[in-house]
C-alpha cells in the first residue's frame, strides 16, 4: 500500500480504476467471463489535507512552551516535600513495558 502525505486538498476519485464495490459485483456476476485472467485489486490509501488547518495547529503546538511549569512546579513541591509516591504497580509495568518493547 503506497500512503502519499504530500497531496494537500482534495482530490476527486480517478474515472479509469473501478472500486472494491465494483470488482466484487463484476466477480459474482461472472464478468470476467470464462477463461478470462484477472489480476489482483490494488488498494490505496489518499489522505487528503486543509493546508491552512494544519499550518493553524502547527501554530498552536509551536506556540506552545516547552516545559509547562505550571504541571512541573506542583510536582517538584510534592517530591520536595516527600508527599509523591508512585504505586510500584505502576513502576513494575513501566519496567515490563520497557524491556517488552527494547526486546521485541
């Protein structure tokens, strides 16, 4: 399967290639006569993007600070002040994952 990210905007569907919908009702009704090859359907995948709404939302996250102090402060006081604890099933899984992922 071929993905294009390059294509901005629509595109209308091309006129030469039929659809699965087609293929399969000209299968069951035999179309292909009899003796006839056929080669098998190539699927593909056009995702089509607004330009302007992604440049917008390359913005937003752009415009976004890179360290939110106001997630990380509260943090640093909760472990400043012993009150933070992780449950070790949390830190158990987070090891498991990470050596699942690293070996596989």
């Amino acid at each position: 399967m071929r993905v294009d990210l390059t294509t901005f905007g629509l595109e209308p569907p091309e006129k030469s290639k039929t659809g699965r919908a087609q293929q399969t009702e000209a299968a069951a009704t035999g179309a292909a006569g009899i003796g006839a090859t056929t080669t098998p359907a190539l699927d593909q995948a056009n995702f089509s993007f607004d330009r302007t709404r992604v440049q917008s939302l390359a913005a937003q996250v752009l415009a976004q600070p890179e360290i939110r102090l106001a997630k990380v402060q509260p943090l640093q006081q909760a472990i400043g002040n012993g009150e933070y604890s992780v449950p070790p099933s949390l830190v158990a899984n987070a090891i498991v994952g990470a050596l699942a992922g690293a070996q596989g």
